[in-house]
C-alpha cells in the first residue's frame, strides 16, 4: 500500500468518512480560536502567523487523521464498528418518546421526595435545636 493509498477502499466507508468529518470540524474551530487568540499579541499579529499557522495545524491534522484512517488496526477497527452499527435494532419514535416522559417525570417525582424530605430534616433540626433559627 501505498502512502495515499485507501485500506480496504469500499469497506468502512461511512464511519471513516463521519469520523474525519468530526475530527476536522473541531479541527477547524480550534484553528479558529487559534487565529482569534493570535490577534490579540502584538507580536503575533502579522497575517502570515496569525493565519499561517492555524492553517498548518489544519493541514497537519488533515494529513494526521487521513494517515490514521487508512493504518491497518485503525480501519479495521472503524469497519467493524460499522458492521456492528449496522446489527443494532433501533427503538422506533414512539418508544423513546414514551421512555423520555417516563425519565422526566420520574426525575420531577424523586425532585418532589428530596425537596419534602429535606424540608422534614431542616424542620426536625431546627425544632431539635441542631440548628440555628433564622
């Protein structure tokens, strides 16, 4: 294999190419941030910096994930991980809407319990005088 060559070209696919997508994405902004805080210095501020060098370090990590994508353990990897995404039954609409109402108002229920409870504590501390009234 070649240094451009592509591991396993027609296997993986998605999960490889979702995978760089993110990674750049994040890449991208960070590289962002990066030139954003380069203005800020006066002797960072010449364009060739402030915008050089954010750029390397996307090129860089373009080169860096294109390189880890297409290593054998890695493809892999990401083809088996999609092979197994593929055999996961998924829970229809309805279901996690149903299960979603059932959390919320679960979590609104023990909120209700805690609060009471807390209060009963609060008020048997106060009357046993473990605490200050105020």
């Amino acid at each position: 294999m070649s240094i451009f060559g592509i591991y396993k070209r027609g296997q993986g696919k998605y999960t490889r190419v979702l995978t760089l997508v993110s990674v750049m994405i994040v890449g991208v902004i960070g590289a962002y941030v990066l030139s954003l805080k380069f203005q800020g210095y006066a002797a960072t501020s010449a364009p060739y910096i402030r915008f050089g060098v954010p750029t390397a370090v996307v090129v860089l990590l373009g080169w860096l994930m294109f390189w880890l994508m297409n290593r054998p353990k890695t493809a892999d990897f990401l083809i088996a991980t999609e092979g197994e995404m593929k055999k996961v039954s998924w829970s229809s609409r309805k279901e996690v809407v149903g299960s979603t109402k059932v959390v919320i108002v679960t979590t609104f229920m023990m909120a209700g319990i805690l609060f009471g409870v807390d209060m009963l504590f609060t008020f048997l501390f106060k009357w046993m005088g473990i605490l200050p009234t105020s």
